[in-house]
C-alpha cells in the first residue's frame, strides 16, 4: 500500500460509541468454570511484564480509500508498514482524549485491510469502556477478507473484531503472548444475515471475555473456525457461532482446534460441530465443560488424532458424540448429554456407564 493512502483522522463518535462497548449475546454468559479459573490464573501470572505506555487515540487508515489498507501498531508506534519507521505520533493525533478504535478501514467499505498490534499496552489511563480493535467496521454492509493481528505482550482492554459488519465473512484474528480484557470476534454480523468461514487463533495469551468464532444478531453464523494454541487461558466461553436469534443455525462446519493440553477454556465450549485435540502427547482437554448443542439429533465430531485425551469436564446438551482419529478419548465426568455415542476410529475409555450421555 502507498503512504498517499493512508491519513489520520478522527472517527465519528457514533463509531466510537458502537465499539467502546461489550455486544449484546443471547443469555447470560458464564464467566468462568470452577476450579479453572485458578488455573487459568496461574497461567496468567507466567506472561511476560509489560510497559505502560499511557495512550487515547483514534487510527483511521481509510483517506478516500478504506479497503486494502494497513495499520501498524509497534510499541505505541504508529506506521502504515510494519518494517518502516513512525509517521505521526499516536498518543494523541487529533488532539483529544476519547475511548480509542482502531480500525484498519471504517465506511463506505471496511474489506481487505490489516492491522497489526506489537507490544503495546493502554493500561493507564484508560476510559471505562476501554479500546477495540476492528479489521473492518462497517454495521450497514458487507465485511470480508479483514486480518487483525495481536502480538508482542500486548494488553488491550475492549473487544477484538475481525470484522465487523452487515455480514462478516472470512476474517481473521491472531492474538499471540497478549492479554485481551474484552470479548474476540473472529466475525460480527450485524445487520443483514450470516457470519460464516472466520478464524479466531490464540495462543500464549489470557482472554477476559467470550471469544466467538461468529457471532451474528439476526441470522446463521456456521463455518468458523476457533484454535486454540499452547499455554492459553480462556475465562469465558468459547463459542463457534453465536447470535441473538435462538431459530438460527450457530452450529454447522464451526470447529474447535485445541493444540495445548496446558491451555485451559475455564467456561462452556459451545455449538461446534467438530472438536480436534492436535497434542504432542497425552493430556487432558482442560475443557470446563462441552455443551454439545441445543437441538436435537445433531452430533459432535470429536477427532483424537494422536495419544490418549482424557476429558474430566462435563459433556452436556441435546446433541450426541462421535468419536473419531486414531486416538483415544476417555470419559471421566458424570455426562448427561443426551444424543448418544458413535466410535468411528480409536478408542473410547470410561470407568463407569454414567460417564456417558447415552450410546448408540
């Protein structure tokens, strides 16, 4: 991208407003999951110290032209080239203090933009509502193909988006050796109907909030996917998709990859069709507990692809399991999840009839 079109300007407060805050989600969600929590801390405690570099500022990488852009953020300098060097001060660009977005490109179009967050912390001081990051926003329209990118013992302290908009489709979020305060959203569907095929990849990091593969208000949100890497603590829920109409599908193609037996989801995974345990070696899910889904006849894929994942944490829902991969999968919880059991590849161990739902 050429530097002609990248500005800095200030964002409509309405903007502003709209980002600087938690989204609604269908009930209540659940903070945390018993004795997880604590570990969750622990893993916490090992993150590396990080700088305080006091900041309200607003990015706009749009000028006439909001797709396509790049926004770099390293260590509280701002670049529209992550190899080259500052242009402008971010502390305060437009002379004044607000709630803080950053956005890689905001309206008429919000698609195919990146921005990128090395090392930097808003820690103090910091409005209420905190700051958000967005790939795209744009609430009336299509969002597509935004990529936000979160390393280097960051801290941000509102909500993480992909991409946000009337739909959202395709886009991606990296957060690595951070700590995230608010919700990550891998795709926001505000408007029109669907969220679908975006990524969420977390690893070395501690999330406050619910993380979402999709979350959609109006529609489908199906075909997300949510990793989650070595060394990670999730205090929420995770979600694969997620909305505030309960007769749309949250559940088709979403998929939960858990690549670290030392990560921990302290709270409820939920409406994932496929759950993948990638592990070096044996280990345990640390899933707090699995809620299969809310509809009827509907199956959980759980692929083992290597070693034996014992799964202590409750498996609950109306949905049922289907054990596949060459690994095994050992059941150690009272489960009451009620939709059976299917083994397909490897094995599935239990000391007691009651660690299943039900079996087919």
């Amino acid at each position: 991208m050429r530097s002609s079109n990248f500005s800095l300007r200030k964002i409509f407060l309405s903007v502003r407003a709209a980002l600087g805050s938690s989204m609604p989600r269908r009930g209540a969600a659940r903070s945390g999951g018993g004795g997880d929590v604590g570990a969750c801390l622990a893993l916490a405690a090992l993150a590396l110290s990080m700088p305080v570099m006091a900041a309200s500022f607003t990015i706009d990488s749009t000028g006439s032209n909001v797709t396509n852009n790049t926004a770099c953020l390293k260590n509280s300098t701002l670049t529209t080239d992550c190899s080259s060097g500052p242009t402008q001060d971010p502390l305060n660009p437009d002379g004044e203090t607000t709630k803080a977005i950053i956005p890689g490109g905001v309206p008429p179009s919000a698609s195919y933009n990146k921005v990128t967050i090395t090392g930097w912390t808003g820690s103090s001081p910091i409005p209420s509502t905190g700051y958000s990051v967005a790939g795209g926003y744009y609430p009336s329209a299509f969002v597509t193909r935004n990529t936000v990118k979160i390393d280097g013992a960051s801290d941000i302290t509102g909500n993480v988006y992909g991409g946000y908009g009337a739909d959202a489709d395709v886009n991606e979020v990296t957060i690595d050796s951070s700590t995230i305060t608010g919700y990550i959203y891998g795709g926001y569907g505000n408007n029109n109907g669907f969220t679908a095929s975006n990524t969420v990849t977390i690893s070395k990091t501690s999330v406050t909030g619910n993380v979402y593969g999709g979350y959609s208000v109006p529609g489908d949100a199906t075909g997300n996917t949510v990793t989650i890497g070595e060394a990670s603590c999730i205090k929420g829920n995770v979600y694969g998709g997620d909305g505030s109409n309960s007769t749309k599908d949250f559940f088709t193609g979403n998929k939960l990859v858990k690549n670290g037996a030392d990560s921990i989801i302290a709270g409820t995974a939920s409406n994932f069709q496929k759950l993948e345990f990638n592990y070096g070696d044996s280990g345990k899910a640390n899933i707090h507990e699995l809620n299969t889904t809310e509809t009827e006849g509907r199956v959980v894929e759980i692929n083992v692809k290597n070693h034996n994942v014992t799964f202590d944490g409750n498996i609950t829902g109306r949905g049922g399991l289907n054990k596949t991969g060459d690994g095994t999968l050992t059941l150690t919880a009272a489960n009451i999840y009620e939709g059976g059991t299917t083994i397909t590849g490897g094995l599935i161990e239990f000391d007691r009839p009651e660690n299943f739902g039900g079996t087919d």
